[in-house]
C-alpha cells in the first residue's frame, strides 16, 4: 500500500473513531445525566424504587443506551490500535487490552442496573420479602452499579494514559492532545482511587473527571471528526 493510500486509510479509521467516540459520549452521559440522575435518589430507597416502577420505559432505555455505549468502546479499542501501531505496537495492544477490559467489566456491570427490573417482575420466590426489604434490594444493586462503573474506570484510565503517551509520539497527533488525554487517564484513576480509598474526599476527584477528563475526551472527539489526523504526517504511518 503506497503513501497517500495509507494516510487516506489513517484518516479514515480516525474519523469513525470519532463517530464512535461521539455515539459514546451521547449514549453514556443520556444514561448517566439523564436516566439514572432522574431516577435515583441517593439513599432513598423507596423513592427510588417507586421512580423506577413509574419510569420502567425510560428505565430500560438508559439500560440499552448503556449497551450501544459499551459496543461502541469495543469498536473504538480496535480504531485506536490501528491509529497508533506506527508508534508502538506493543504499547497501543496494551492500551486496546485494557480498554476491552473496561468494556468487558461495563457489560457484566448492567446486570446490576437490570436487576430491579427482574426484582420488580413476576418472581413469586421473592414474594417472601417485604415492599421495603424489595426496595433496599434496588437500592443496593444500583449502588453495586455505580461501584462497578469505578472499577471500570481503574481499566480505562490505564488505556487512557498509554494511548496519551502515544499521541503524544504521533507525528500525526498534536502534542497538546497527548497531554490532554494524559490527564485524563490520570483523573480517572484519582477518582476511583479516591471513592474506594478516601470516600469522603469523593467530592473533589469528582470535579477533576469533570473539569478534566471530559473535557479532554470532548476535545479528542472533536479532533478526530474535524481534523482527523495532521496533515503532512505520512513518514510515520508508514513505518508500520
């Protein structure tokens, strides 16, 4: 394959990366931001049980916006490995390996997410609990599902800090966005770090995956739908 075949392939991987990297910001903050910030209530079991009975639709919605989230990141570990295998093909299996692990560990998280909805079915060998026992029930699987995310995270911000580091080598990669992607691999680890470790602390690592690594992932996104790659960055991507 000569040059400008393979820069257009490049060029190409990099734009659908950020397709994927859009319908995964979309699909993850509608789950997050929308569903479940509007249906659980920290700590209120029964308010929260009773919002999910009344917002079961919308309930199961958020379950499989959470799945579209979670193929997509499949999709997008096998992207960036094709990106940034000129630079390290070591390195960028590595950061894709971690970054399937996240994804492996989000998908066996949902069934924390749906198990209110199999506890709020027709289960008659449940019919020995009572309405409160069911709720605290609910309420325990969706703070397992929220614990779950944070495990995730430990794995993604690994995949995240090598594939900055990758960037930031790239020829075709401005600096800036390695470090960008860097840190934000960097708040993703203080902050699961912080909620297991310090939980009380949880509060300020929250406002760096905010004010960090959003916006870092926000920018990484854009990037790959506007500019793709840099221009002129062929010698690199050649070396594969």
């Amino acid at each position: 394959m000569n040059t400008i075949q393979t820069v257009l392939s490049v060029k190409r991987n990099a734009r659908i990366a950020g397709i994927l990297y859009l319908i995964i910001i979309i699909a993850g903050l509608f789950s997050e931001m929308f569903v479940r910030s509007s249906i659980v209530v920290p700590g209120d079991a029964l308010i929260t049980a009773h919002n999910i009975l009344n917002h079961s639709v919308l309930y199961r919605v958020g379950f499989v916006s959470d799945l579209i989230m979670i193929m997509s990141d499949v999709a997008v570990a096998l992207l960036f490995y094709l990106l940034l295998k000129p630079v390290s093909k070591e390195l960028s299996l590595l950061a894709a390996y971690f970054r399937l692990a996240q994804a492996t560990v989000l998908g066996l998280n949902l069934l924390n997410y749906y198990m209110p909805l199999l506890i709020f079915g027709d289960n008659t060998y449940l019919s020995s609990f009572s309405g409160d026992q069911l709720s605290s029930l609910v309420l325990l699987f969706i703070n397992a599902h929220s614990y779950g995310y944070l495990i995730s995270g430990v794995f993604f911000g690994i995949s995240c800090i090598i594939v900055g580091s990758l960037m930031y080598n790239a020829e075709y990669f401005p600096k800036w966005l390695g470090i960008l992607i860097i840190a934000a691999g960097i708040s993703y680890l203080v902050d699961c770090f912080v909620n297991f470790l310090g939980p009380e602390f949880s509060n300020v690592s929250e406002i760096l995956v905010v004010t960090i690594a959003v916006a870092a992932e926000l920018t990484l996104c854009l990037y790959l739908l506007v500019k793709g790659i840099k221009a002129d960055s062929g010698n690199q991507i050649t070396m594969a």
